[in-house]
C-alpha cells in the first residue's frame, strides 16, 4: 500500500494487524519511533516495534481483527500531522479456556511525517477506551478499576 496520505497510516497498521504481519506493521515506522501501547508498555525503535508486534501477532492476538471505526486527521504542517483512529479489537486470544475476552475499543494517535512523498509514523500510542468513564481508581489489590466521579459530586 501506497502512504500517500496521513490517515493510510493507520489503514495499514490495521491490513497489517489483520494480515498478522509485524514486518508490514512495523514498515509504517521510521527507525526511531516510539510506541506506547495499551498498557504503557514503551518502545523505542523500529525494531523494538517489530519484535512486540510479532510476539503479539502471534500469541495474544493471533486469531484477533482489528476493525477501523473512525479517522481523524490534523495537519500540524503540510508533511506532518496527527491522526486519530477509533478502532475495534475482536477475537483476543483467552488467557483461560472457555473465558473469551469481550471486544475491545480502543484509540490510536499516530504522530506521522510525509518523507520523501510517503507517510512514516513517527510514534503511535494506543489508549483502551471507557465509555462514560474518566479515568482509572487504583484498588487495594492493585488491580484498576475505569470510574466515572460524576456520581460522587453533589
């Protein structure tokens, strides 16, 4: 696929995604990009992209889809922009039998360049979306819990 636009960014990390090929996956990215993924689980290059998406691909997610929703994207100049893609995650593998986790929703940020005509991600992070919730309660047992701290005001 030709990245001749931003948003094709987020397009092959999908058709990558969908394909289980880390190699097409990490290709979107220049050597020294970052990636934060879910979890905050932080990389720091290409190759660091590679080896977490192949491992990914192939245990955690390796009969998953990725589902594009939405794209937004914002030019910040005419060869850099921003984009945002809501995406669905369905299939994750079960870490018990007969416990099939639900599907996911999820929004990416890829920060991209435009480098000799073709779009590169410049780094990529990866948030778990809460509908209705605002942000995550630390609990007891360490465990974290999405609330919403509307229904405390008074």
């Amino acid at each position: 696929m030709t990245r001749t636009l931003p948003e094709h960014i987020a397009e092959q990390f999908v058709a990558a995604w969908n394909q289980y090929d880390a190699e097409q996956l990490a290709a979107i990215f220049v050597d020294d990009a970052d990636f934060v993924n879910v979890t905050g689980l932080w990389w720091h290059n290409k190759e660091a992209i590679y080896q977490a998406h192949a491992y990914g691909l192939g245990v955690i997610f390796n009969h998953s889809k990725l589902e594009s929703k939405r794209t937004k994207v914002r030019y910040i100049t005419d060869d850099i922009a921003t984009v945002h893609a809501r995406i669905r995650l369905s299939n994750q593998t079960a870490l018990a039998e007969n416990v099939p986790p639900h599907i996911r929703n999820t929004l990416f940020l890829f920060v991209v360049q435009k480098i000799d005509g073709i779009w590169f991600c410049l780094a990529a992070q990866n948030a778990e979306v809460q509908s209705g919730k605002e942000t995550f309660i630390k609990k007891e047992d360490g465990s974290l819990e999405a609330v919403n701290y509307g229904k405390f005001k008074k």
